[in-house]
C-alpha cells in the first residue's frame, strides 16, 4: 500500500520540503532508521500474533485493551478521511492538470476551462463518490483478487514514476526554464520571462529562501517523509496471509526500500531539473497567492515536469497519478479488519464480525468504512465544515505517531515483563526487542515534537487539536460502555490471543 502511495507522497512532500530547506537528506536517514525498526517490532509481533487487527491485538494484550482499541480506531478513521480528501482532490490535482496541459497543447479552450471547472462541486462531488463507491467492492471481494487488481495499478503507476525520473534525470534546469516560458507563453498568449517571474512574485508576496542548516533541514523533513507510513498496514491483515512471519518481513523491507528509493531519486532529480528556489517559490504561491501562478491548473510536479517533455511523456506521467487511487481499497481493508477484531473481542456489535460465506472477507465492517468515508467526504464538501477537518488531518500525522506506533514501541519494550510466555514466541528477543522498542518510542516522539512545534506543518492548530481530542474521547467513551455492557467477561477475551 504504501509503495501505491508513493505518487501521494511524492507530491505532498515536494509541495512541503522546500518550504523548510533544500538539503533533506539527512531527513531520508531519519525515515529509514525509524522505518527498518518499526518494520523489526511488527514483524515480531506478527510473528507471536498472527491475527486480523494489527497493533490493536499487539497493544491490547501486551499493555491494555483501551490502548490498543483507541490507537488501532484512530489509525482507522484517519486514513477514511485521508481517503475523502484524495476523493475531494482527485479532480483538482489529477484531473485539472491533465486537461489544462491537453487544452494548452492542443490549443482547446474547452480543455482548458475544463481543468478550472475541476475545482468546482459540480464536479468535484461526483467524481468523489464515483471513487469511493467504485473501489469499495474490491475490499469486499477476495483479498487475492483485490492483490491482483493492486498489481495492475502497481505496475501502471510505476510506469508514471519511471517517466517522471526518466524525463526529471535528461532535463536540465535552462531547457525546463525555456520550456516552461514557452508554454505558458502558449496559455497566456503572449511571450516572456515566466519563470522567473514566478520566482520574482514569491518574493514580492513575502517569500524568503529557507536558510536552515543542512542537519536542521533534514531534521524538519523527518516528519514530511512520515506521510508515507510505517508499514503497519500489512499487520492489520496477518491472519489471512499465508506464512504471515516470513510474508510480513520481507514485503514491508521491500517496501520500504522501494518507497525510499524512489521518493529520494525522484526529489533529486526534481530539484535539479526545476531549481530549488523556482520550486519554492511557486510552492510559496501555492499556499499564499495561487491566483499569481500562471498556468491553467494547480501546480503541482507532474504539470510543471510535464512542461518540459513530449506530450505522451507528459499525459503519462500526470494520468498514472490516477492508479495510486487503489491504495483507497487497501484503507477499507484496513479498517475493517479493525472493527473485524474488535466485535470480535466483545467491544463493538456482532454485526460488524459478520463475514461472506463467499469472500470470507468482513463485508459489514467493510461497508461501514465505506460509510465512514463518504461522510468524511460530505463533511469535506461543506466550506463552513471544510477547514476543520483540513485541520484535523493535519494533526493526524502526530496522533497516528502517539496511537499505535508509540505504543507499539511500549508494548516491545516491557513484553518480556508484562507477557513473558509470548516474549518467548519472538523471533527477536531480549535486550534487542527492548531496544527496538525504545528506538521506535524515541523517533515517534521526536515526530511528534516537531509537529507540535513547527506551524509549517499545520499539525499544531487548537481547532485540529481540540477535534483529535474529542474523537480520542469517543473512542474511550465506547470501549467503557462495552465494559459496563459486558462486566467481566469482556476483560477476559484479552487473556488470550484470538483464535485463527
């Protein structure tokens, strides 16, 4: 999922980075050390419980059964709202671009007004539930057949991330600058110096190049490069997988490895042929005068690389960005197996542990994380109630760091206290497990920190922190309800691991 994800991230962190320094390396070596160990303690749990859920059986029998509901519930409903707001944007930052490039080229004003009609309702809503309802059923059907529509999507858009290198890598940045000039010429209907104008419009609108330090940089891009993930998502789904120890280790290690290869060559690639300073600035705009960006459609990296080649390199490069939607079935799968686990458990209705005779897959739990995210999307949609939820995912980034990943890295620490009888089922044992656990605890809380401390990321706002909290405390207020509901014999479903 998150290799698929990789086009969203991509562009999230190139939108971002500049904003906080150019030299983000140091940030990649961050990423992987706090990856590689997050990797290691799942896949040592995996390995002692190899069960629908994740880190909500991990935690709920290692530490507390509250800890686990509430992380496992929160990393469920964030990524449903991750999930409407890439259905809420599908039309503005994949669409748009596409038929504003195809109207500049093709010379179609149609097009072109097309691409500024993307970001209205009377497409943008449409278009959102025809995703999400579209992609819902292959949560539903089996998961192989749903592997198999992945792989598909997988190979299509790594056919977009091989173009964009290929065409980033043989262009420089005078034959971009050139090449930008000419097609905005082309849609503004007139010649001149737009890139530098574009530089030269940041500044006049208040930009200043960071000067952060190198390590500094790359300290504040830590958190950036987090949106990729952590590779729990393959946990969630462990008792369906075949030999899910080995399974686990060796697809969330070349996951990873992917993931961070193409996201590093692709950034400095990208900054090479576009030019720091350009992408920053009209980054700057982005944010803060979008209406002094002259092209017919966000700017984002696929639209402006897609400038300076060919126009079948172009139109392939920005419409495989559309594939990476299949990450959105992944999300359903995710948060079903959730709500699988803990009806299960006793916390949530039987209803929602009902599974298919045909699919053997939890179809009511999927439904209503289908549910979940139109809401998000409805929500979304509504400019009075928009901005919060905007808000809210921001703050997202730290709480999925906190709930589970923080206490995951608990949970492996003091398991050869707390479990001793499952601490002797690990693969990794010992002083090593502990110090996995601590390393994972220490870069989860650093992450949090620097969101909390750094307003660039949006992940510090008290309206965003004031809804996290309220949704923490609903999911409280739920599993005590289940206890009162249930006394005792709800405790005790937590004494064992659930059977296969």
């Amino acid at each position: 999922m998150n290799v698929l994800g990789f086009q969203f991230s991509f562009y999230y962190i190139a939108s971002l980075v500049p904003l906080l320094g150019s030299n983000i390396w140091f940030g990649f070596v961050i990423m992987a050390c706090a990856m590689f160990s997050v990797i290691l303690i799942y896949h040592s749990f995996v390995t002692m419980m190899p069960r629908s859920g994740g880190d909500y059986v991990f935690v709920s029998r290692a530490l507390h059964p509250i800890i686990g509901f509430v992380g496992n519930m929160s990393f469920g409903v964030i990524l449903m709202l991750f999930v409407a707001i890439s259905a809420a944007t599908t039309s503005t930052a994949m669409l748009g671009p596409l038929f504003g490039y195809l109207g500049v080229v093709t010379g179609n004003p149609g097009l072109i007004n097309l691409a500024g009609a993307m970001s209205t309702p009377t497409y943008v809503i449409p278009i959102g539930v025809i995703l999400i309802l579209g992609l819902s059923p292959f949560a539903i059907t089996s998961l192989r057949t749903y592997v198999k529509v992945q792989n598909v999507a997988f190979i299509v858009t790594l056919i977009g991330v091989f173009t964009l290198i290929l065409v980033a890598a043989t262009t420089t940045q005078s034959t971009f600058a050139s090449s930008f000039n000419r097609f905005v010429g082309s849609y503004m209907g007139k010649s001149g110096d737009w890139y530098s104008n574009v530089t030269s419009s940041a500044t006049a609108a208040g930009f200043v190049e960071p000067t952060t330090p190198w390590w500094m940089a790359g300290i504040l891009a830590y958190p950036v490069l987090a949106v990729g993930g952590f590779f729990a998502y393959n946990a969630q789904i462990a008792g369906e997988i075949k030999d899910s120890r080995r399974s686990y280790l060796y697809a969330s290690l070349g996951g990873a490895l992917v993931y961070l290869t193409l996201t590093g060559v692709s950034l400095a690639l990208v900054y090479n042929a576009l030019g720091s300073n350009f992408l920053s600035s009209i980054d700057y705009l982005l944010y803060n005068a979008p209406a002094q960006i002259p092209l017919p459609a966000l700017a984002y990296v696929n639209l402006l690389l897609g400038t300076a080649t060919s126009p079948v390199l172009a139109v392939i490069i920005i419409a495989s960005n559309m594939f990476a939607n299949i990450y959105i079935p992944a999300t359903f799968l995710f948060m079903s197996r959730g709500l699988f686990a803990y009806s299960f458990d006793g916390i949530l209705p039987q209803w929602f542990a009902k599974v298919s005779d045909r699919t053997n897959g939890p179809t009511n739990a999927v439904a209503a994380a289908t549910a979940t995210a139109l809401v998000f999307f409805a929500i979304i949609n509504i400019p009075q109630s928009a901005t919060y939820l905007y808000l809210f995912s921001s703050v997202a980034t730290w709480i999925t760091a906190i709930i589970p990943s923080f206490f995951v890295g608990l949970s492996a620490a003091l398991l050869i206290k707390l479990r001793p009888r499952l601490h002797g089922m690990s693969p990794i044992k010992g002083a090593k497990l502990v110090l996995l656990g601590l390393v994972e605890m220490f870069f989860m809380a650093v992450l949090v920190y620097l969101m909390l401390t750094n307003p660039v990321y949006g992940g510090n706002t008290p309206i965003g922190e004031e809804l996290a909290a309220a949704l923490i405390i609903v999911y409280i207020v739920i599993f005590v309800i289940a206890r009162l509901r249930r006394g005792p014999s709800l405790m005790l479903a937590f004494k064992e691991i659930p059977p296969e």
